[in-house]
C-alpha cells in the first residue's frame, strides 16, 4: 500500500509521499515521486499501485518528455501525455496480471504549472486514463492508503491556508496513516511548487526528524479530550429513567 497526497491553496500546491514497498514479508524503501524541473517549466507525478507498472509507465513518460516535452506548455497536456502511457502499459501487461490475481491500479496525482499555466495545477489520473482537477472546493486528494488522513484534512484544512499549515496538515494525515497501517512508514518525500516560482522544492524526512511532531500531536489530542467540555455525556452513566 501507499500514501500520497497532493494539497492545492491558493499559494500554491504540494505533495507528500512516504517511500515504503511492501511484497510479502518483505518491506524496502523507494522514491515514489518523478520531478521535472525546468525553466518556467515543473510538475510531479506521484503513484501509487503495483511497483512494476508505475515503473513502466514512468519509463516510458520519460523517454516522452526527452522528444517531446517541448509541446507541453499547459499541465493537463503533460497529464494526456501520461495518461497515454499508462494506458500502453494497461494494454500490453494488465491481461497477464490479473490472470496471475494482481490488479491493475495506477492511481496518479500530478501536479505543477508549466508556461502557459496561469497556476498552479492539481490532477488525480486514474488508472483507465481519465482525470479530474482538483480544485478549491476539495483542496486535496489521497491515493492509496485513503481513510485515515481524511478526518485530520477535513477538519483542518482550507484553500485560503498557507502552505506550511497544509504541509502540517499533510504530515498529520501521513502519521495518522503509518499509525493505523504497517504498509505506510518513513522516510517521507515533499515537493512544493509555490506560485509562479515554476521551481519545485523537494526534500526527504526521516523518521527522527519529525517524531517530535508526533508527539506532539498525541499529547495535544491527550489533553484536549481530558479538558473536552462534555458534561452532558455524564448521562451516559445514569440509570435510564422509565417512563410513568
């Protein structure tokens, strides 16, 4: 399994990963982010699904970009341009792979501002090919290991925030994950793409780095359910009064 997740404000956009591959028993680390950096000119592509299909689909997208990244002035373009790649590998492995019992379940988020981009942009790609932007009404997707990041984000997190707010809300959303799951753990990889920089910053934490983080949140989350205003659920101990 996998965590990534891409966040869209109105400073910019990020992206945070962790770098765990689990098959079977055994559990390695690798990048699971692909950057292109240049002149007026950057975006990421996170993955999440089977090891062996994203690094087909990456591979192939590279050899892409070498000819014809030129032609890519706009990010949904570099995004069809992925997605064409994708579903070439879709046609050339899936058959096989699911008759050995595995799917074939890419999920992309890709995010950047290339020259003609006003902003930055924010796409889930999945794995038929298709997209959706994400926007402001929704400020962040999760692929992979979904269900345990969302309640930190949604109660969290806004369009208007700064991007240092949404990158502690994205490492909350990742810890909460790596504490619920054994397929999700550090080290931990951030791209952020500030508006109109067209140069994304990107950085590797481990483990050590952040766990003060972590305990800081679970003291926090300790103390305030002890000071959690909530006579009313005193109720819940008293004898249940029948009716006359």
């Amino acid at each position: 399994m996998t965590f990534c997740i891409g966040i869209k404000t109105k400073h910019g956009i990020l992206g945070l990963s962790d770098t765990r591959i689990t098959s079977g028993n055994d559990t390695t680390t690798s990048k699971k982010v692909y950057t292109v950096n240049r002149r007026n000119h950057s975006f990421f592509i996170m993955t999440s699904g089977l090891r062996s299909v994203r690094d087909k689909a990456i591979t192939y997208f590279g050899e892409l970009i070498e000819k014809n990244d030129s032609t890519y002035d706009k990010l949904y373009k570099a995004v069809n341009g992925f997605a064409d790649q994708v579903k070439r590998v879709a046609e050339e492995d899936k058959d096989s792979l699911e008759k050995s019992g595995f799917f074939f379940n890419l999920f992309s988020i890709i995010g950047g501002q290339l020259e003609e981009d006003k902003e930055p942009k924010l796409y889930l790609l999945y794995p038929q090919g298709n997209w959706i932007e994400i926007r402001q009404g929704t400020p962040f997707v999760i692929i992979g290991n979904t269900g345990f990041g969302n309640p930190v984000l949604k109660r969290s997190l806004k369009y208007e925030e700064p991007l240092l707010l949404a990158l502690k809300s994205a490492f909350l959303a990742f810890d909460a994950t790596r504490i619920s799951s054994n397929d999700v753990d550090y080290p931990i990889d951030t791209v952020i793409l500030e508006n109109d920089s067209y140069n994304i910053v990107e950085n590797r934490f481990e483990q050590h780095e952040l766990n003060h983080l972590s305990e800081f949140w679970n003291d926090s989350l300790k103390n305030v359910i002890h000071d959690l205003p909530a006579e009313i659920l005193k109720k819940a101990f008293l004898p249940k009064k029948e009716d006359k």
